[in-house]
C-alpha cells in the first residue's frame, strides 16, 4: 500500500514513479522519453495519455460541480457572475493540472507492471 502513495505522490510531483530520482518531464507538458537514472521507459507504446486526460477532467469536472452546488447555496443573488468567474478558474486549473495529472497515470501505469526498467 506505501508502495502505491509512493508511486501516485511521484509521479503527482513530476519525478519517476520506480525511484524517484528521475524528472519525468523536460518542459511544463513535454515528457522525457525515460528516467536518466534507472532507465524506466515513461511512454512504451507511443502517446499513451488517454488516462492523464481522463484524470484531469474527472477531477474539474468534480471541482466544477462542487464550485457551483457552493456558488448556488452561498450567493444566490450572484449566480452569473459566480459562473463566470468559476469558469474562469475551472479552465486555468484544467490547464495547469493536467500535467500532475499525466504524472498520476505514469504513477499507476507503473504499479500495473507497464513500463520497462533497465536498471
């Protein structure tokens, strides 16, 4: 089970879900193609991406839905310029999170025995 937080908590922060030395990415979305210090192979199959999206609208669609159940109980007299505003940060957020949340799926792809290990 630590094994598992350990990987997610790796792989959220950018380092190599396997040992945790490594960056996993080379700009704000570029992905290295492996770990400079074990070797582990991030993207086996190519562009593998499609549970890092997932990840990321899941988790703003949730915040989005939250925000809003919040926006209409608490200001109910200032629902529009609420929305407004919620879209506002719920689209920044879905921007900014999407590349924690591509490191959460490296993390879990990794637990699932996906990626290769040269070291």
């Amino acid at each position: 089970m630590i094994r598992f937080f350990q990987a997610l908590l790796r792989g959220f922060f950018g380092r190599c879900p396997v040992c945790g030395r490594g960056r996993m990415f080379r700009s704000f979305y570029g992905l290295r193609e492996r770990c400079e210090y074990c070797g582990t192979e991030y993207e086996r199959t190519g562009n593998q991406s499609t549970g890092g999206m997932a990840i990321n609208l899941v988790v703003t669609i949730l915040l989005g839905f939250i925000g809003g159940i919040i926006l209409v109980l608490r200001w109910p007299d200032a629902v529009l310029p609420g929305l407004a505003l919620l879209i506002v940060v719920l689209t920044l957020f879905h921007i900014v999170f999407y590349r924690c949340a591509k490191g959460l799926w490296l993390g879990i792809t990794s637990l699932t025995g996906d990626m290769e290990h040269d070291g």
